[in-house]
C-alpha cells in the first residue's frame, strides 16, 4: 500500500482567498452546484487545495492566437 500526501484542506474563507474572491461568492458557487469540489466535514465545509488548482486550470480561457 502506496502512501499518500497528506491533502491541504481549506476552510470557505481560506479558499476564497486563495481564489482572490469574495467568499459569498464561493459559497453562492457552492449553493448552485458550481465551483471547484468540497468535502462536507460536520457542519462545516472544507476545500483541498489540489481541487482549487485543477478547477483553476479546467476554467482556463486561452486567448485566439489567430487574432495576433
């Protein structure tokens, strides 16, 4: 059995800063089934930051190269 690095999980406030957006804005993406995945720990809510990143790179918009 291979061991796994230990994630980094995030609580609302940490994740919205760590997207440099208002954290009602994370939870409104939360509340409609938008945004990068969370876990649901209790009553409270937590992001691994390696989820963060690989929902950064899936809403990445490349400019038209052909424009140039």
């Amino acid at each position: 059995m291979t061991k796994q690095a230990p994630r980094k999980l995030l609580t609302s406030k940490q994740a919205a800063e760590f997207l440099n957006t208002p954290e009602g804005t994370v939870s409104n993406w939360r509340l409609r089934n938008y945004g990068p995945s969370f876990f649901k720990v209790g009553h409270g809510v937590r992001y691994d930051e390696t989820d963060l990143l690989a929902w950064l790179e899936r809403n990445r918009v490349e400019p038209d190269q052909r424009r140039s």
